[in-house]
C-alpha cells in the first residue's frame, strides 16, 4: 500500500435516526486504520452508552471554557445541546497519514469546510421520511413530542445535502459503508494526492 502524506478528513452527516452510528461500526470493522474522534457534547448519556467512546461528556461550563480556549475544530448546538470536535486530536493524526472520522450535524459539518476545504464531506440520508420516523420510534428514547423535532429538523438537514460532495442512502448497513469505502479509495486516488508519485517518474533518468 502507497503509504499516504496526510491522512483524509472524512465528514459523516446525517438526521437523527438515519443509523449513522451503525454505518461507522461497519465501517471501522472492515477498515481499522481510520480513527474515529469522539465527539464532545454537553447532552445525557443514552442507556449503553460509555463516556470516551460513544462521546466525551462534559458539563455546558467546561464545553464553554473549550470554546473561548480555542480547543473546538467546530462546534454546534442541536436540540439545546453542545457538540463539537477537539482540534489538536484531529490534526495530531492527520499528520500520521491516519485517515479520521468526524460523525457531525450539518453546522459542524460547514464549519469544517471553511477550515479545512479539503475535508470529505458525505449526507446520510434514509430510504423515506416514513422510514426514519419509525426508526426513532423503535429506539424508545426520546418522546412524541421531541420526535416530532426531530423529523422537523431532519427535513431541514436534508436540504443542506447539497454542500456536501458524496450523498449516500443508508436502506442497508452494510451496502451504505461499502458505498462509503468506495468514496475514500477515489479520494485517495485524487491526482492532486497523489502527484508526487507522478513526479518521481518524470523526474526519472533513463
């Protein structure tokens, strides 16, 4: 394997519900050598969820404190909660040639963009709005009402797909994360990443 300069910035978006979180489990199984960073958020863990693995959680005042300290890449409040990413960690494997992961909503998701152009940015979407409403009803965790924000917001969220490079459509777990590996294996292919191959030939004495 050509052994890569920089590693990938790579953006997973999508509603509430669309199985983000089981599309990366797919994908970090068959792909180990991406790191996915662990989000902060200011919100109450879910039942099974672990501190440092599923999110880093914070109060609102330390999440805070990180915002004026300049630590966040980006950063976001959704449905009264802050989320957002650690900038050092980021970079510090971006710089190993490590590919990363950044599971985000739609504001973080532009923020990245203006910060880091070359990021990879890939919308999530289900196969209906009937689909995803009665995936957030099977979770039993959240209520009629809060649901109903949800589907809302997930309208919403949809419509700014179009500033994103890559739309895939999660019907099946395991189709949507090959999708997705197909996209980095492109990118990865890119002739502005890979130029200096090009170059080592041209500049070649016969």
């Amino acid at each position: 394997m050509i052994k890569k300069r920089r590693g990938e910035l790579i953006v997973l978006s999508g509603p509430s519900g669309v199985g983000k979180s089981t599309v990366i489990a797919e994908l970090l199984s068959s792909r180990r050598d991406i790191h996915f960073s662990v989000s902060f958020t200011t919100r109450a863990p879910r039942v099974g969820e672990e501190d440092g693995v599923n999110y880093n959680f914070v109060t609102r005042e330390e999440f805070e404190r990180m915002i004026r300290d300049g630590e966040l890449l980006e950063y976001a409040e959704y449905v009264g909660n802050y989320y957002g990413t650690s900038l050092k960690v980021i970079e510090d494997y971006l710089q190993q040639g490590t590919d990363v992961l950044l599971d985000i909503e739609v504001q973080g998701a532009a923020k990245v963009r203006e910060k880091c152009p070359e990021a990879v940015l890939i919308f999530i979407i289900p196969p209906s709005l009937e689909e995803l409403s009665r995936r957030l009803r099977n979770r039993n965790t959240d209520s009629v009402d809060v649901i109903a924000q949800r589907l809302e917001k997930s309208r919403a969220e949809c419509r700014e797909s179009v500033k994103y490079d890559y739309l895939v459509v999660n019907d099946n777990v395991m189709s949507a994360a090959q999708e997705i590996l197909a996209i980095l294996e492109a990118e990865r292919c890119r002739v502005k990443k890979r130029i200096h191959l090009a170059d080592s030939i041209i500049g070649t004495q016969d």
